[in-house]
C-alpha cells in the first residue's frame, strides 16, 4: 500500500502530513476546555452549594463579610471565571447545532462571548470590590 | 409539505441549499424516534446547561448588589426571598445537581468507561434519583438555616 492512499485515507493533505498537525493545529482545544473546566467546577459547585445554603436569608453585613474572607473570594472568583469559560463553551456548541446561516452563527458566537466576558469581568470585579 | 400517514415519511422531507423541498432519505431526526431514558436525559443535560445560562445572572445581580449597597442588596433578597424568586431557586438547585451528574456520567463516558446499555440506564436512574435526593436534601439544610 502507497502512502499517497494512506494520505487519502486519513483526509489529510500532503502538507499537513508533512508539518504532522493537525488541520487547525488545536482541533481538540475546545472539547478539553469543556472537559477540564467541568472537572475544576466538581468541586467548586459543591462549594458553592454550602455556602448558597448557608447564606439563605443573609443580612448585607453577613454577605459582605462572607464575599470578604480570603478564601470565599478567592474560590468564588475561580467558580465565576470557569462557570464562564464553560457556559461559553456549551452556549458555543448549541449555536453551532441550532443557528443556520453564516451570519447569524457568527453574530450569535460573538454576542455570547461578549456577554460571558462582560458578565464574567463585571461578577468579579465586585468580588474584589468587596473583598479588597 | 404534504400531509404524512407512515411516521417514516418524515426522514424524507429534504432541503435543497437554495430552500426548495425534495423528497430524499435522511438521517432519523426526533419525529422519528420514540423518546427513551438515553435520549431524554441527554437533551436534558443540554436544557439544565442552558438553564444555568440564565440562572448564573442571578448570581452576577447578587454579587453586583452586594458590592453596590445595602439598597441594590435588599431589592436582590427580597426578589429571591418571594414566591417568584424561591421557585427559580428551587429549580435552579435541581438543574444545578442535574447537570453536575450528568457531567460525571459524561466525564466517565469521555473516558471510556460505561458505554454498555446496562451501564447506561443504570447511571441513568442513579443521575435522576441523585438529583432528587440532592436537591431535596439542599433545600432542607436551607431551610433550616433560614
């Protein structure tokens, strides 16, 4: 068997084998993200579950002091940020699924991720307004 | 589109790229299949995903309110505290659970493991009754808090 059909078999072109990447070098970076941020937000969200629990019918006072604490801020800055990442991500896919047409898709990508980032910057920032 | 009487006419209803019908086979779509355990708790895993979509502006508006004062604050918890804002919450909590197990059921199917039919419904019972339990169980430590 020639390694011309091996090629063709492989939907490769003689390039790509050549450079030995893949067709946009990183075909499996966003499937990992999901994955790994999902990992992170295991035990992020049973962290945050206590602590929603324990704050039921908090004062202003017992929030603020609650926001404060080095470690709650710290683990909640990280919860937002990867909660972020990984709505995103999801939010990507079901766009990808659902939109039709070019236009809209990538309109509808853009938006998400400029609401998600905007969201993500704003949450934080009050985290560290309160805790700093 | 005509009218169908064989469920399987409805794989057959195509789309040319420029918009027009033609009658072709195509891939079985949900018109087809009857809804089963596998398939309801996976569109349900990306309706939760969605839900939280939604569900984590609650918790943006919380923090923000937090940071602005004890006005903005009050507004947050008093919206949370009513019948509207307790029962977003409540399915906030099951969705959260839903997700997160059904999360580690995909993480295991990522890999590699659990694949087999048998494996498969009885993860899928166990994410179902998990999420009841846990969601009850939250809502009563909140409770009692409260």
């Amino acid at each position: 068997m020639n390694s011309e059909h091996d090629a063709a078999l492989r939907l490769q072109t003689p390039l790509g084998r050549v450079r030995g990447l893949g067709s946009a070098r990183g075909g499996t970076h966003h499937w990992w993200g999901q994955r790994l941020t999902s990992l992170a937000l295991l035990p992020l969200t049973i962290w945050f579950a206590l602590s929603a629990v324990g704050l039921a019918g908090a004062s202003h006072a017992q929030a603020l002091a609650f926001i404060a604490a080095p470690l709650n801020a710290v683990l909640m800055i990280a919860t937002l940020l990867l909660s972020f990442h990984h709505t995103n991500a999801g939010l990507q896919v079901v766009i990808e699924d659902y939109v039709r047409g070019p236009g809209m898709r990538v309109a509808a990508l853009l938006a998400v991720k400029a609401v998600c980032g905007l969201l993500a910057i704003a949450s934080v920032f009050a985290v560290l307004r309160i805790a700093v | 589109m005509s009218l169908t009487h064989d469920p399987r006419d409805a794989a057959f209803h195509g789309r040319r790229t420029d918009g027009s019908t033609v009658r072709r086979p195509l891939s079985p779509h949900l018109q087809v299949y009857k809804p089963q355990l596998t398939s309801a708790l996976s569109i349900f895993n990306r309706i939760t995903g969605c839900a939280w979509a939604g569900g984590i502006l609650l918790l943006v508006w919380w923090l923000v309110a937090a940071a602005a004062g004890p006005g903005a604050f009050g507004a947050v918890q008093w919206f949370l505290g009513s019948f509207v804002g307790l029962l977003i919450l409540f399915g906030m909590t099951a969705a959260a659970w839903y997700h997160t197990l059904g999360g580690v059921r995909h993480l295991f199917w990522d890999a590699g493991y659990g694949f087999d039919l048998p494996t498969t419904y009885t993860s899928g019972y166990a994410v179902l009754i998990g999420t009841g339990v846990l969601t009850v169980l939250t809502w009563i430590v909140a409770l009692v808090v409260w």
